[in-house]
C-alpha cells in the first residue's frame, strides 16, 4: 500500500467517530501521562465497549502507545508517531 493510501485510511478511521475524537483530545491534552481504560472511559463519558474499539484502532495506527502491568493496560501518546504534532494541534482546538 502506498504512504498516501496508508495516510488517508488513517485519516479516515480517525476522523469517522466522536469517541475517537474524544479520547484523543484526552490524551493529546495530558500528553505526558498514561491512563488506564475506565478512566478514559470516565473522563471522556463514553461506554467501555467504545473506548476498547477505538483505543484498539488508534493503537494499531501507531498514534497511541499500549503498556501493560501486572494489573492494568494503559495508554499514552505515541510522541514518535509523525501525527503527534499535528494532532496536538487540532485536539487543542476541536474540544
């Protein structure tokens, strides 16, 4: 697949869903902390099953970094990922 391709299915799954939005702007907006599902789930008001699904998408896109404990997963920013900066960005304005 083509960079242009692979960037516009990226785009395309990123910007298809409010859940997505949300979560992201929680986490571009606390960009040096990491945070568990239910309190993703509790800071943003979205259900448990719509967080899975999007963190697993936003996870397989590299935007967001999964770390896992003996207890919880978190999730945090990928700061290497070429969509930080710009996402810091739009977070930023669209909440």
């Amino acid at each position: 697949m083509k960079n242009k391709d692979k960037a516009e299915e990226a785009l395309i799954k990123l910007f298809g869903s409010t859940s997505r939005a949300r979560i992201l702007t929680l986490l571009f907006e606390n960009i040096s902390r990491s945070f568990y599902q239910r309190k993703i789930m509790y800071e943003t008001g979205l259900s448990l099953q719509a967080v899975q699904r999007e963190l697993s998408h936003l996870v397989e896109l590299e935007i967001v970094k999964k770390k896992e404990t003996n207890t919880r997963v978190y999730y945090e920013v990928n700061t290497y990922s070429p969509f930080c900066a710009p996402f810091q960005e739009v977070c930023k304005v669209v909440w």
